[in-house]
C-alpha cells in the first residue's frame, strides 16, 4: 500500500505539471502494487489519454471494468472517451448500463462536453438531455376589491445551482405595484430544485388587468407562464387613500437580484435605498411601516429580507439588541 501511495503522489504531481508519459507509468506502478483499486486505473487511463494514447486509454479502462469489482463508474470515463473518440454507439452501451445501474444521471451527462457529439444523433441524443426549467402561475384573490391585494403563485423547477431570471413578455398595466416578494425553495437536491414564488399585487385601478404571460429563464432553457386575468371591483363611497403613483417592486427572483450581496447591507443599491439582512437580525423602525419588501426562504423557514427602505435618520440593522449597521442621511 505504501508503494502504491507513493507512486500515485508521484503521477500526480507529473500530471500537474503535463508530464503526462511519467504520469501514466507511476500511475502504472501503482496500480500493479495495487492492482483493486479502480481509482489507480482511472488515473492512468486518465494520463494515458492525455499523452495522446485514447486507444491504450480504453483498453485499461475495459480490463479494469471487468476485473475489479464494484468498478462500474469507470464505465463513465470509458463512455466518455468512446463519445470524443466517435464510437457513439459504444458511448451508448456504457451509458445505458450506467442509468439502468442507477450511476449516473442523464442531465449531468447531458452537461459534460465529453457527450456531445451524442446530441448530433436522432436515435442517441435521447441519451444525454439537457436541463429543462418548469414553471406556472396562479392566480389568488380574484376578483378584488380596489386598495387590497391579489397573490400571483409562480411554481419554478430548475437546474439546482443555476441562476433563474423573470422578465415579462409584455407591458405592464399602470395599475401593476408590486408590494411583496417571497422567494420559498421548498425542495433541493443534487439536480432539481422546486420553489415557490409568491407576489402580493396592490390593485390600484377598477377594472380588467392582464398581467403576463412570463418568460423564466434558468442558465441556457427558458419557458412561457401563462397570462393572468384579475378582475378589481371598486366599491361606491369607499375611502382608499392616494393608490396613485404608489411605489413597487420589479418583478423578480430575490435570490437573483441579491446574488453576491454581502450581508448585511444598507445604502443605495439597484434603484433606490435597501436594507437587506438575514433573518435573525432586524430592521428599526419597524418593517410594518415600511415600503415593499422581498423575502427569501428554505422550506418555509426565513433565511433574509431585503426592505426598501428610505435613507433617513434612526434606521439602522440590530442584532440581538445592538445596532450593528445605521443608514446614511
């Protein structure tokens, strides 16, 4: 064993420094004073390939898939090589071996540029797909009454780690003001992450609103929402105040247009001035005396907010009783 250590420290220092014929032998050397490990075989094909031999790449990755036990994912790296090489339909054996064995995942194959000559195959290109994102909306509260609010219910599946953005595909109404935006991701795993979208509308205008439909983008895919019809009453003789001219959000995901922002933060950021801090801190005064917000949350459980805010005099971030950020005049 401690040969074997010791030679594969020595391939891989050659590796890093693109000796890859030294590679491959102490890889080699290694693998022979170790010769059950699947790991070592895989590090020598690896060199092999790259000092230009795919051939002799294939052939070790092959007799390591039928000698050592429990070696299947070396199936991966020879699919891969099969795949650059041309032998699409070899790729295609070793590929469905793995997803009917449960060791790979058709979308993370269907992103690894080693397979994508797959693609340019009617009959294989089945075999590596690309992430597709899912998206629809509901409508809560309508009809409504005119200086109360309806919820649009946005539900998103998309590529877990990949940005998501939301534009409108048509022109806001003037009675469109965005008061609430809550980002909750309810379910999240190594491909796929569900979330729910949650936009409290102000209704600011008798009459008939189409809002949408919605494009939701996520990395290289996209999709179309449905539109959505509200229908806002208004009642004789009620006082509502001054709706007009009432100040809103864009419609958006929090997650994404706080992306990178350190938290916590308040000044002037985007369009206008912002607090944003995570969900044990808070805001003073009061975030019910305050204009629109955005929440994000992980399974229903609050992790931030970000709180347009106006840059006045007393406001400031607490946590646990002391003032730890303040607001510029």
């Amino acid at each position: 064993m401690g040969v074997a250590l010791s030679a594969y420290e020595v391939g891989r220092s050659r590796m890093a420094v693109g000796d890859f014929t030294g590679a491959a032998d102490a890889f080699g050397r290694a693998s022979a004073a170790d010769p059950n490990s699947a790991l070592l075989v895989a590090w020598q094909a690896r060199a092999v390939n790259a000092s230009g031999r795919a051939g002799a790449a294939q052939s070790l990755l092959s007799a390591g898939i039928a000698g050592i036990s429990g070696a299947g994912w070396l199936r991966y790296d020879r699919a891969a090589l099969r795949a650059k090489g041309g032998a699409l339909e070899g790729a295609a054996v070793d590929l469905r071996w793995l997803y009917a064995n449960d060791l790979a995942n058709p979308i993370k194959v269907g992103e690894d540029p080693d397979f994508v000559a797959l693609r340019t195959d009617a009959t294989l290109k089945a075999l590596v797909p690309q992430a597709q994102v899912e998206a629809s909306v509901q409508l809560e509260n309508s009809p409504v009454l005119v200086g109360e609010r309806y919820v649009l219910d946005f539900r998103i599946t998309s590529r877990s780690g990949v940005k998501l953005e939301l534009s409108s595909l048509v022109d806001h109404p003037e009675a469109w003001v965005v008061e609430r935006i809550v980002e909750d991701v309810t379910d999240t795993g190594p491909i796929w992450s569900r979330r729910r979208l949650r936009v409290e509308v102000l209704a600011t205008q008798a009459g008939r609103i189409v809002v949408g439909p919605w494009l939701v983008r996520s990395g290289a895919t996209s999709t179309i929402t449905e539109r959505v019809i509200v229908e806002a009453l208004a009642l004789e003789g009620r006082r509502l105040g001054d709706l007009d001219g009432r100040e809103g959000l864009t419609l958006e995901f929090p997650s994404t247009r706080w992306r990178g922002v350190e938290q916590p933060f308040l000044g002037i950021k985007h369009d206008g001035g912002w607090a944003v801090f995570p969900a044990a801190m808070d805001f003073r005064p009061s975030v019910q005396v305050l204009g629109p917000r955005m929440e994000f949350r992980l399974g229903g459980q609050p992790e931030w907010m970000a709180l347009k805010v106006s840059a006045a005099a007393g406001a400031a971030i607490w946590s646990q009783g002391e003032r730890v950020m303040e607001s510029i005049d």
